[in-house]
C-alpha cells in the first residue's frame, strides 16, 4: 500500500508524536516502509516469542461444538476447559457468519481512515471517554511499546453508541455485540452451574456481564516481528471475554502446566472464549484466567474484535458464596471492579501480576513467615553457642523465638526526601529481625565506633539480619541492638518486609544465666517483655533510648 505520509528516517522522527500525538499509530509507522523497527518497540530479549519456549506439537486449545448447547458433554467441555486452559474455542455458536465477516470488514474500514479522522476519537480529542482510539496499551507507563493500534468502545446504551460511536464501524460493533449475547448468557449459565449456582438473578447477571467493552484491534505489518510484541503477556480484566480473529494468527496462550505457549490457530467461524480475571476471582480460583500475548507479523496485516463481557464498574466482585459454602478458604478479597480495572490500565502488561491487587496479602506474608523459620531457628542456635549456651530448651525457645510480627512497609516516591526521613533513626525492639528489602536502597546503620551511618546495599536474595534490644539484653550487650533508618527517595517507591521475631508478651526478659555465670556484673534489670515493647510504642523513635 502507498504511504499515506511522506518517507521519513525513523531516526529523525519523532515516535511519540508522530504515533501517539498526530494519530498516525504503528499502521502509520508500518506504512512509512521502515526497514528496522524503532528502538522504542525493542522488547527486552524475555517478552520476545523465542520459539525454543512454544509448543509446536501439542493439540492447541478445544474447539468446541455448541450446536446443542443443553448437551451435558457441552457443559462438560465448557467447564474443564475453563479449568484447565482458561480458553477455548466455540463454533456453531450462533452468531450468524455475515455479522462477523461484517465487523471484521467495518474494523479494516475504520483504520484505513486518515489519521486526523482516527485521532478524533484519541484520549486527548473525544467527547467521551467510552470512545478510545490509541496505540500499544500504556504508551505512558511501558518501557517498550507494542505494535498495535486500537479502538476501545464501552456500550452504555443503543442511543449513545449510535451517536458517539465512529459511524464507519459502530453500527457492525454493536450488531456483533448484540448477537453474541445469547451464547454469552449461554456459556456464562453453563460455568456458573459448574460452580453450584443454579440461577442467574438480577444481581449476578449484573456482576457476571453488566457491562460491555468491544475493542477493535489492528496489528500492521512490522519490520522486525522477533524483535517485538503485538499484544505483551497479559490475562484480561474481564469475566470472559469472546474473540473473533481473522485468519492470519497469532495469538498465543500459555499452558499453565509446562508454561509453554501454544498458539490458537484461526478456525473459520469460530470464536476464541477465555476467562478473564474477574471469573477467576469470583469462582475462587477455579475458572483459570490465563496468560496471553499475540506476536508481531512480518507479512501481514493481522486483525481482532475481542468483546470483553464484565462486572459493572461500581459491582464489587469477590468469591462466590455458593463457591466458598463448603468451606473453601477464599482466595480473594472484595474489590470494587472499576478500581481493578483502573490498576489493570495504570501500567504495562505485566503477565498475571493484575490479580495481586485482589489477593490476600496474609497468605504470602505467610508462606515468607514459615519459610524462614528454619534460618532463623539456626541463626539463633549459634548465637546462643556464641554465648555458651548449649542447648535450646522450651523456656529459651519461648523467650528467644515465642512470638512473630511481619510488617509490609511502603516508602512512596517523595518530592522533597532531603528534608524527611522514611523511617527514623532507632532500633528494634526484638531477638532479631530478619530484613527482605527491594533493590532500591535506603536503609542505613550505625557504625557504632565511628557513630557515622552505612549504607546497606540490596544484595538480590539476600535477607538483612539485625540483634534487637531483647538480644542485646539477653546477652548482657555482647550481641549489639544497633540504630539504623531509611531515607526517603525522590524517583522511587521502596518496600521493605521485616519479620520481627520476639519473645512470647508475657515471659519475663534479662541477662541469661549462662552469661552472667562467670561472675559477670548484669546491666539490665529482668522486665516483662510486653511493658518493654509498650515503652517503645508510646514514644517517637529516639535512637538507642
Ligand atoms: C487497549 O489494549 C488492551 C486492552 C485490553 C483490555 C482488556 C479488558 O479486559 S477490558 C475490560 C475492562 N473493563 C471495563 O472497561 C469495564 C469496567 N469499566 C470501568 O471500570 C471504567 O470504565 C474504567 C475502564 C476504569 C474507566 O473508568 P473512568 O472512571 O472513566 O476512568 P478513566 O480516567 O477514563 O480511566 C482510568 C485509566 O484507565 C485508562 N483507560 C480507560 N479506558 C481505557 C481503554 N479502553 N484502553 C486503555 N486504557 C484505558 C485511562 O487512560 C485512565 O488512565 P489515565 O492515565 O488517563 O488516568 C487488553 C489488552 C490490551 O492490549
Ligand atoms: O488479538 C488477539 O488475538 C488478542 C487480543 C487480546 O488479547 C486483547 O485485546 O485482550
Ligand atoms: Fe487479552
């Protein structure tokens, strides 16, 4: 095809303004004729489609018959490969083959418009927000762009798409939408009976598909297809989402089981069906939303109209009653729908990292908690040689290790760091602490010969360990309790997870026997551990007071 703008270096262009800004998208960029892709689309090596990490022989996704839709093996199909793969495909679905030839022909309609018909409907010129036109995903938030452009429509009403969407493509969309309906009630009927619920009342049709957002995506051909991604690792926000694609392929999802990725081919007719995060959230886990990415093609233009079916955005999603009622501990927490989609959309696809923002949080803390335990049972059993003590019974057990606290500290990014602290100078109240931190740095300690602060650097894997007060009084202060703080950042958030390790609240706490058995004179008087943390709580840091 002729370029629609003048041949230009990609070297002396401007990407962002020319892609993002005059709406030209990668389909402009694809048409200038550039014979290497823009650094700005260079994934790093691991995004890349490296066929060593496919399957190339393995049976790909089921295609499902649903001609007779009631058929219990249907059901059967429907559900064990919502289990299983979180996808599959659906033919004789009904929906009839002229509406999907008809928006797939409306889609390449709408991108062969000039790109100052398209920029129209961009972020930054429509008149409404339900109507988007743009590239990549998160052109602000990602560090490598994708190689697709897009038109995002989110159905409110027959009257609002019928005036505000682009009227090359809108009345095929909404055509498409409205058709699929019944096999989306259909198949949502069919997993919701899979998990013990026998109807479909007002309010769970309203979480399961209260709301409707059809995208038309468009993937040019590109210079460098190894190089990049169409669309990067990412599982959709949605209940389920259905996916008609032309015929070129592309699109690739991850086998949970070998974590290789298993292309979908193109079934004509068909339409691709996967769950989407918020069925994986209300089904506790049980319905799969699994990770997908579509590569870049260096032939062809390459076409899809995925329908994402979802919660409303005000609904809050969390597991099912009917899921947890014989007992299953649930997963998730409730979260309202539209703060996970705005997190989904606040950054670059990150692979499954979306459905952290609904998980319990306790259960990793947990899992941090137990696996540490050995490490430091043994740190513990060589201070105590360290201090002649030979064995551990079950008083030093309670008094060294009785209790736990896990913290979840997070420093935001700060616009004045030099002038606060994160974290004050002080020192830990416990036995030990056992210290994870990111890689982003700022905890400091106290070099307590020349009273000058030491950085500690991240080491990566590495767990920071300090003596707390308890120890340091337990020890008669041979084992050093040592001030330490965190400094606030100007560019970046830090989180840090220490594990406190303690005494049980109620033992009785002071200089050990073993230590003082060589006639040593005790520093510290034996006081109730739990009315030495509550000094500590009741007053500002204040270093080694
Ligand atoms: C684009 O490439 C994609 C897209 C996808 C999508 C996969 C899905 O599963 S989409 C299904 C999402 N669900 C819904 O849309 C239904 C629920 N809707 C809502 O909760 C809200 O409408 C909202 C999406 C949260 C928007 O709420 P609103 O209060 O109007 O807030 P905004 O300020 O408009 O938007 C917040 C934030 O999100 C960005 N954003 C909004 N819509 C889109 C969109 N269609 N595409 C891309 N980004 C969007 C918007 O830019 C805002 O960010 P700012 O930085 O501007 O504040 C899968 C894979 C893909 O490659
Ligand atoms: O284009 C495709 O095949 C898949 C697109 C996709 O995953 C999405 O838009 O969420
Ligand atoms: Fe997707």
């Amino acid at each position: 095809m002729a370029p629609s703008t003048p041949i230009i270096n990609s070297n002396s262009l401007n990407i962002l303004d020319f892609v993002v800004n005059k709406g030209h998208g990668v389909k402009g960029l694809s048409e200038l004729g550039l014979k290497t892709l823009p650094h700005q689309y260079i994934q790093p090596p691991q995004e890349r489609f490296d066929s060593s990490n496919e399957e190339p022989n393995k049976d790909s996704i089921p295609v499902i018959d649903m001609s007779n839709p009631n058929d219990p093996h249907v059901a059967k199909a429907i559900c064990d490969a919502a289990q299983k793969w979180g996808f599959f495909q659906i033919v004789n679905h009904g929906v009839p083959i002229h509406v999907l030839e008809d928006v797939k022909n409306a889609t390449h309609k709408f991108f062969a418009l000039a790109p100052q018909e398209k920029q129209k409907y961009s972020k930054s010129q429509s008149v409404t927000n339900n109507v988007r036109f743009g590239t990549s995903f998160t052109p602000e938030a990602e560090k490598a762009l994708e190689w697709k452009d897009y038109l995002s429509l989110f159905f409110v009403s027959n009257d609002e798409a019928a005036s505000l969407w682009p009227p090359i493509c809108g009345k095929q969309a909404l055509e498409y939408m409205k058709s699929s309906e019944s096999v989306v009630k259909k198949l949502l009927e069919i997993l919701m009976h899979g998990l013990n619920v026998k109807e479909i009342d007002e309010t769970k049709q309203s979480i399961l598909m209260g709301s409707k957002r059809i995208n038309l995506n468009y993937y040019p051909k590109c210079p460098n297809p190894e190089l990049t991604v169409g669309v990067g690792r990412h599982s959709d926000v949605s209940t389920l989402t259905i996916l008609l694609q032309d015929d070129i392929g592309g699109l690739y999802v991850r086998n949970t089981e070998t974590m290789k990725w298993i292309h979908v081919p193109p079934v004509s007719g068909s339409l691709v069906i996967n769950v989407g995060d918020a069925l994986q959230i209300m089904s506790n886990g049980k319905y799969k939303s699994v990770e997908h990415r579509v590569s870049a093609n260096g032939s062809n233009n390459r076409i899809s109209v995925p329908i994402f079916v979802n919660p409303r955005p005000s609904d809050i999603i969390g597991p099912m009653a009917e899921v947890l009622q014989s007992g299953e501990t649930p997963l998730y927490k409730h979260v309202v729908y539209s703060d996970y989609v705005k997190h989904f959309f606040r950054k670059a696809h990150d692979g499954k990292a979306t459905v952290e923002f609904a998980k319990y949080t306790w259960k990793q803390a947990l899992e941090y908690m137990k696996s540490s335990e050995s490490v430091v049972k043994k740190l513990l059993e060589i201070l105590m040689h360290g201090l002649n003590v030979k064995e551990i019974d079950e008083t030093k057990q309670s008094i060294l290790m009785g209790s736990k606290r896990i913290n979840l500290n997070y420093y935001p990014k700060c616009p004045n760091p030099e002038l606060t602290v994160g974290v004050g100078r002080h020192s830990d109240v416990p036995t030990l602490t056992i210290l994870l931190q990111d890689d982003i740095g700022g905890l400091y300690v106290r070099n307590t010969e020349t009273m000058k602060w030491i950085h500690v650097p991240p080491v990566s894997g590495s767990l920071v360990i300090n003596v707390g007060d308890a120890l340091q009084i337990m020890s008669n202060d041979k084992y050093k309790s040592v001030e330490h703080r965190v400094s606030a950042n100007g560019s970046n958030n830090r989180i840090s997870v220490p594990i406190f390790v303690n005494p049980r609240p109620s033992d009785v706490i002071g200089p050990i026997a073993e230590v003082l058995q060589s006639g040593e004179t005790p520093l510290y008087k034996h006081v109730v551990y739990s009315d030495y943390v509550k000094h500590f709580f009741r007053k500002a840091h204040d270093g080694k007071v």
